[in-house]
C-alpha cells in the first residue's frame, strides 16, 4: 500500500529529539529521510543513556526508525558539495542544531534558496527573535521558560518539570506539522518557504489554560485551585496540585492496595454527583442544601475528594474505572510505563511495538500515534551510523563509484 507522504524526501540535520521526533513522524507517513550525521561520531543521542556497551543507545532507535543515514562532514568543501547536491534533490532540509550552525557551514536560508527554491526549510530552535534567541535549549529548559514548570507541582513545593517531553516532542510535532503545511502551499505556489518553531512556543501554546487563568485572576481568586478559599494568590498563576485545568474540578484519589502507582484521578461533573454521591455511600449529600450545586462545593473541593478517597481507597484502581466510568463519572487509574507496555491492546494498535534490531536484539518503542486509514505506519529499526551512505551517493546524486571512493578518501564521507 502507497504511503501518504511516498515522494517527499527529507535532508535531516536533526540530532538529540526535538528534531528526529519530527522527522520520524513524517518517515512514518512514507518520506523518504535521509539523516545527516557526523562521520565517526552521528548523532550524540547514539551513545547518551547507552544500556549496551557499543550499542546504540535506545534514546537514539527509539527517535530514528524509517531513517537512512550518510555520514558526511558538512564542514570540509568536498562534504559541502555533496551537501548541496543533496539540497538540490530534497523537497525538506530539517535541523535543530544551535542558533546559526548551519549559516556558519555557509548553507544561509538564502544560499539554500539559490540552490533549490522549492526547499522547505524547517528549524527548532529553544526561543524565538527576542533576547534569548541565540541561546542553546534543551527540554527542562523550555519547560521552565515557557511557562509550564511555574504552573506544575503543589503549591507548597518548588516548580516542577514534567516527564512529558511537551518541549522537544511537543515541538518537533509542531515542526512536522509546519512542513506538511508548507509542502501544500508549495503544491500551489511553487516556491519552498522557511519554517521555525520555538520551544518556548511550542510549551506557552500547550499552556493556553494557563493563560487563561492568568486573566482570570483579575477578576478574583481561581475557584476550582486547592488555594481556594484558604489559601493566598499572588499576582501570578500558582502551582495548582492536581486540580482540573477544564472546568470541571477533579484529584488523583488513593486506591487499594496502595503502592507507588495505586491512584485514579477523578472528575465531578453536576451530573456525576448524584452517582458517585450514591456509590460511595453519602446519598445524604445529593440534595443537601450545603453540597448540592457545583458553586456550593467549589469552597469544599478538599473534602469531597477525601470523602472519595475513602472509597476508593478500599477498590483498586481498575476497579474505580470499571464501576465509575458505566455511572459516566469521568476518572482514570494511574498507569505506570509497565502497564502502558504490557496492555495487549496497545500492541494491537501500534501504538506500543517491538522491533528488532542488528547490534541490540530486540527492544519495545512507541508506534505513530497519528493513524491514516490509507497510511498505515510500519516501524523499521533505526540506521546505523553511515549505512546508507554510498546508497545515497549513487541513488540519490547519481555518484559513480569512483567518485564515492573519491569521497571517501578525501574524508568526506
Ligand atoms: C540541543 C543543543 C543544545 C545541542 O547543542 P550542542 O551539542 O552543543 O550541538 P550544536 O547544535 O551546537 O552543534 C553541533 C556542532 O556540530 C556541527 N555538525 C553537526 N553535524 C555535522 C556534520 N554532519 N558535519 C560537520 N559538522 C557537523 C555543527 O555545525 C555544530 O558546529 P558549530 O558549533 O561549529 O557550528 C543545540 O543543538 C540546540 O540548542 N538546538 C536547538 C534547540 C533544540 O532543538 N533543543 C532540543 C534538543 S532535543
């Protein structure tokens, strides 16, 4: 079956995840992505976190599938030219090196312009044109600048980052998705253009609600914040625990048997108070005139939840799912990566696959989480360092053998 993207092809000088989360993704839907690596040395994610001794790591497979790899030196003038021979044959250059690497190698988005004017050249970098804009970002950091890590964790506690990689991943999506738009505006223009995503963005845009409270707090203190009425808000949005960001208020719950991961979070909607009421037992609080209505129990949220908890405490996590959710009471256990791994329907999807590979055997990686009806995704291991190297001089730039031993003993490749 034909790809959706079969005929796109990608120059990726990604390296680390932000990047190669999007190139991957667009790998997936049929481009065919060529990465860009360092001779002897490729992406530094190869040897990061190595589990393996030589191996690559899983940092790396894990970010890298559907991929071939050149390795090829963009600095020396012979790298350079087989460089741009590449821009040349590529509808997509990618990369997400620090602020200005690529115009130090002499590749200007003018020169590249020149070369091809129908390449879409698409960058990551941690901020946007502003004070910031040459400094080298990785994810915490851009949690913590973009407004997520001020507005996560308890109000008692310091800021918090979160293990969602909302800031590398988050804005790799974002790439990806500014690439597709730019190679369907180039359907009817013609022309390439430039695409940049700033990580401080790409986190800001994931905390909208955020903004949204900001405003908010003009106008009294936030209602549904676990502050409430207690506690004190200052002139900025404070750290709100485990409090809804929607408008309906809910907490993570305690459950049986009570290890590390024996939580549900749970949701109550005006409707969902009458069953839960009835099903923990407090029938006596559906009508009371002191906890009927929403707005009679947004200054006594704490409480609601403790009395959940005494509920869910003696149920375990799953069982809270099964009985709540039939009482359409939104709620969710807490599962661990070892549940997410082993749940045999996110297998079925290809949401969770195994994959095999040359020097590591077999590991298990996340599929793509976007699924075409036309487009199925296959996960193919990730390259090794240069395995695709001559592959891609002859088939790509069309180099005899000649000139690929050329390249190769001049150290190009
Ligand atoms: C992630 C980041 C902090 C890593 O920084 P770093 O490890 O110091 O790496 P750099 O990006 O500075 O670049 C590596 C160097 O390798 C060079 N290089 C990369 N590929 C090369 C190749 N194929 N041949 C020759 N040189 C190459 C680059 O030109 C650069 O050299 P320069 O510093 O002389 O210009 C930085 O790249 C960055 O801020 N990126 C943008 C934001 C981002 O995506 N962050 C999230 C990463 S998950």
């Amino acid at each position: 079956m034909g790809k959706a993207l079969d005929g796109v092809r990608i120059l990726d000088m990604t390296h680390v995840q932000s990047g190669p989360t999007c190139t991957q993704l667009l790998a997936w839907f049929g481009a065919d992505v060529i990465k860009v690596e360092r001779p002897g040395v490729g992406d530094i994610s190869r040897s990061q976190l190595r589990d393996i001794p030589d191996v690559d790591s899983l940092y790396f497979t894990m970010l890298n599938h559907n991929k071939r790899s050149i390795a090829l030196n963009t600095k020396g003038e012979r790298g350079k030219e087989i460089f741009t021979a590449l821009i040349r044959k590529c509808d997509v250059l990618a990369e997400n090196f620090a602020p200005g690497a690529l115009d130090r190698m002499g590749f200007t988005w003018d020169r590249i312009q020149e070369i091809n004017p129908r390449m879409i050249y698409a960058s990551v970098k941690g901020f946007g044109p502003g004070p910031y804009v040459d400094c080298k970002v990785y994810e915490n950091v851009a949690q913590c600048t973009g407004g997520a890590a001020s507005t996560t964790g308890f109000d008692d506690g310091p800021p918090l980052v979160t293990s969602a990689q909302i800031g590398d991943s988050g804005t790799g999506l974002n790439l990806a998705l500014g690439i597709v738009t730019a190679l369907f505006q180039r359907e009817r223009t013609g022309r390439g253009q430039r695409v940049t995503c700033a990580m401080q963005d790409g986190v800001l845009n994931l905390c909208r609600v955020k903004v949204r409270d900001q405003q908010r707090l003009k106008h009294g203190p936030l209602k549904e914040f676990p502050q409430y009425p207690n506690g004190k808000f200052g002139d900025a949005v404070p750290r709100a625990g485990n409090s809804s960001g929607g408008g309906q208020p809910g907490w993570v719950v305690k459950c049986a048997p009570g290890g590390p991961d024996d939580y549900a979070y749970v949701i109550i909607q005006p409707q969902g108070w009458e069953p839960l009421m009835k099903v923990i037992g407090r029938e006596d609080l559906v009508d009371h005139p002191d906890w009927r209505t929403p707005a009679d129990r947004l200054p006594k949220l704490d409480q609601c939840f403790a009395m959940v908890e005494e509920w869910t405490k003696t149920k375990t996590k799953f069982e809270v799912m099964e009985i709540l959710n039939p009482l359409n009471v939104p709620c969710g256990p807490i599962l661990s990566i070892k549940d997410l791994v082993e749940e045999p329907s996110l297998r079925q999807t290809g949401t969770v696959v195994e994959v095999d590979h040359p020097t590591r055997g077999s590991y298990l990686t996340v599929g793509n989480p976007i699924k075409l009806s036309d487009s199925p995704s296959e996960v193919k291991r990730s390259p090794l360092l240069g395995e695709h190297t001559d592959e891609i001089l002859k088939e790509v730039i069309g180099y005899s053998d000649e000139e690929i031993a050329a390249a190769h003993e001049q150290g190009a490749v």
